[in-house]
C-alpha cells in the first residue's frame, strides 16, 4: 500500500469478527471500519459487546474469528488479531483508556504521563547503565518526554496539578489524565472506553474539548460512549452493536432516527426488544446470551499499554460476574438510577441544607463523598443504618470490594454522628 492511499483510507477495518466465551457469543460477524483522522463511536446497549470489540482490537483478547486491519500513517499493515499484545501500541500505534479508571494514584500526574513513555526512554537507553547515564540518545530521549508530558498536561487543562498524586484528583479530571497519559504514547487511533461516564456537564465539556484537539492532531479516535447527546455532538461516524450484532452504521443522523437503533438502544421493554430480534430471526443470539459467562475463556495476561495490572481487565465489573444483572435495553444511567432507589435510606437532598462530611470517614475521599452525595447519601446517620443490602449496592457504584466492611464505614459514621450530634 502507498503512502497516499495510508492518509486516505480506513485506519482501521473489522471484519467478520466473532469472540465467543462458551456459549456465549459476545461478538458475532461484526464488520465496520473507522476512517483516518474521524470520531466513530461504538453504542449499544449494556453487555451489547462493546468492550469486548476494544479488548480484541488492543490484544487483551484473541478473537474467536475475523480479521482486524489496522493501517498506519506511513502506510504499514498490521493484523491485530496475530500481533503479540505488547507490541500493538508500540508498533501498530493503537493506545485504550478503560471503562474503570487505571491510574498509578500514589504517583504525580507528571509521573504517570512520564511511565507511559517508558518503552520509548527504555529503547532510547540502549538498555544500558551508560546510556541511562546520559550517554548516547536517551538524554534527548527524556527531554522529549517530558517535553510531551507536559503539553498533554496543558491540553488535559491539568498542568497547575502536574506534582499532585493522581488520586487527588477530581473525577472528571483522572479521566483526562488518562487520555493524556495514552496520547503521550503517540497513537495514531485511540480507543475511549466510555471516557464521559459520570462526568457533570462541566467536565463533559473540558472533555469535549480535548477530544477534538486530539482530532486535530490528526490522531482517530474509537469511542464508545452512552451518552447519546455526547456521541451526536463529537462523532463522525456510529456503529450500533446489540447483542454483538451490528444493528446501524452511519453517520449520527441516520443512526439517530434508525427504528432498530431507537427500539434497542434508547430503550422499550425487554419482551419488545425481544418480539424484535425474533422478527428478524435473531431467536439464536438471544438463547446464547441467556447462557452464563464463561470465565475459562478471559482476556490474556499481558497488557497491551501500560496501565496498570492485567488483573484489573479480569476484574472488569462487566466480566466478572456482574453483580447487577444488566437488564437489556436500560442505558447505563438508568441502572445508576435503580442502583440508587434500591439504597434504604437515600434523600433528595441534605436535611437542613447542610450535608455532613462525609471526607472524615476514612476511605471517602472527595470523589466518592460525591458519588454518595449523586446517591442520596449526605448525613453519617444515613451510612451508621445502612442494611447489608445497602452496602452491597453502594460497593457496585463504587466499584469496591469488601472496603466498606474493612475500614468499617458504619462504625466510623456511628461514632461521627454521635460527635456532632446527629444520631437518632
Ligand atoms: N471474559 C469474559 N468471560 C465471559 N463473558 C464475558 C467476558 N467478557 C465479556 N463477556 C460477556 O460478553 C458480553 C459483552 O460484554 P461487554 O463488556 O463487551 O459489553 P459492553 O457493551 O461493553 O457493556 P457495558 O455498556 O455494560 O460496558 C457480556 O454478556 C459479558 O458478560
Ligand atoms: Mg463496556
């Protein structure tokens, strides 16, 4: 392939790929391809596959069938499916940020933009203690790193934060740190896995921004995103999965008023999505996704950025077991929203106008005192009287495990409430 037709073409083309786990068709026959320098956006439903799709294309699971073709700039092929994980963001250029955030939080965001680079200042050592030294290109090398740390650092909006550890930061601004942490590798097509999830419209619209300098750095970008006002705002182009299925590809219009896309997607009830699938013959995905998960069949154990342990794609919330069943149909936020109800004592809003701090409970930090706050949670004596049903459903949107128990929040909101003299 020549260069022109490389800056002309699709950067990258899926075809007929299928990932099965067991009996469960995760990805059937899914073909589309995502053109240089565009936003296309992946939607779908909860469990429609999405991550999936983006687990196969970054190596950390080898496709049951298909082909996946990425093309370079400089006009290069690469097969993803056959190319050895760790060397799919270094050689073919394809970095991914993760539906849970992975950041080193004990390290400063200079730090973690610095270790993203690693591979580069390692080749650039010679893998020697004098080229370390200085010697020879990595002192160059390490120039350029930083040099690279730093203007993602201002394009994140973070660069007055750059000595502070990552886990200080709010929500919305750890989810910018991550892109910028994949854009200092240098991607040419960049893999968001719902990079707008929980954030407020202020910080929805500092990631909007960054998303389209990215774009105008010439750099593709694969999003997947619930968020349809996000997705019709920034995308040049959707695909629709359901079921693992395509359903539409187009452009956001076309996609948008698609009667297949409106039934699955923006949500009727399951037996209708259901009568709809069986219309069009599809009874066969629906009995294969009934099936249970089959955990022999996990994503492989090596990373394919460096993002921290493999073990957290294992741990996925939506592979490992899912704790809450995702009813079809029902956007994320809809789940939040039942998530919520089914917390005892939940308020709409602070007793008094005046919620507690929640801060001082150890293990709450600033984020999740905020999460709680989205709950309904805003006084020590609604979490002194959680039930162990309350714990579990606020474990899921924390995405803990077992901490609630381990640093005995209840115990600490009884006795902070009995301080301030909140108790009943
Ligand atoms: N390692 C695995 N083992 C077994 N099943 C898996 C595995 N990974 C994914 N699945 C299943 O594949 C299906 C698609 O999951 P996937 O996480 O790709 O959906 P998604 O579209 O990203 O959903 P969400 O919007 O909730 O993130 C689900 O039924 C999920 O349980
Ligand atoms: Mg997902």
């Amino acid at each position: 392939m020549n260069a022109h037709s490389a800056t002309t073409g699709p950067i990258l083309r899926v075809e007929h790929l299928s990932m099965k786990f067991g009996g469960l068709v995760a990805i059937g026959d899914l073909s589309f391809e995502a053109q240089r320098g565009e936003i296309t956006a992946l939607i779908g439903p909860n469990g429609a596959g999405k991550t999936t799709v983006f687990n196969c294309i970054t190596g950390f699971y080898k496709p049951s069938e298909g082909m996946i073709t990425l093309t370079t700039r400089a006009g290069s092929q690469f097969l993803l499916e056959r190319l050895p994980d760790f060397q799919i963001p270094a050689k073919a250029k394809v970095a991914r940020t993760f539906q849970n955030i992975r950041l080193f939080s004990g390290m400063t965001l200079l730090e973690n933009l610095l270790v993203a680079q690693h591979n580069r200042l390692m080749e650039a050592s010679g893998y020697t203690i004098l080229g370390l030294l200085g010697l020879g290109g990595y002192g160059k090398a390490s120039a350029q790193s930083i040099e690279l740390a730093k203007h993602w650092l201002d394009k994140a909006n973070l660069t007055d934060r750059a000595d502070d550890p990552a886990g200080d930061l709010p929500y919305g601004a750890q989810r910018r740190l991550e892109i910028a942490r994949a854009m200092c590798t240098e991607p040419e097509l960049l893999c968001l896995d719902e990079p707008a999830a929980g954030l407020n419209p202020r910080e929805s619209h500092a990631l909007n921004l960054m998303l389209n300098d990215i774009k105008s750095t010439g750099t593709s970008i694969l999003l997947i995103e619930h968020d349809m006002s996000v997705v019709m705002e920034i995308s040049d182009h959707v695909v629709v999965l359901e079921y693992g299925r395509k359903i539409s590809d187009g452009d956001p219009t076309s996609v948008k008023t698609d009667p297949r896309v409106i039934a699955a997607y923006l949500g009727v009830d399951d037996t209708e999505v259901t009568d709809a699938l069986t219309e069009v013959g599809d009874e066969q995905v629906i009995e294969k996704l009934d099936a249970e998960p089959d955990r022999a069949h996990g994503p492989s154990d090596s990373a394919s950025m460096m993002a921290g342990p493999v073990s957290d794609t294992v741990n996925h919330s939506d592979t490992e077991g899912e704790m809450i069943k995702v009813s079809r149909g029902a956007s994320k936020a809809e789940q939040y929203e039942r998530r919520a109800a089914a917390l005892s004592n939940s308020l709409d809003t602070p007793r008094g106008g005046q919620p507690d701090k929640l801060t001082l409970i150890k293990g709450i930090g600033p984020v999740n005192e905020r999460k709680l706050h989205e709950h309904g949670i805003f006084h020590f004596e609604q979490i002194a009287a959680w039930t162990e049903a309350d714990v579990r459903e606020v474990e899921t949107y924390l995405d803990f495990d077992g901490r609630i128990a381990r640093e005995d929040w209840i115990g600490q909101a009884r006795s902070l409430a009995q301080k301030t003299g909140g108790a009943e």
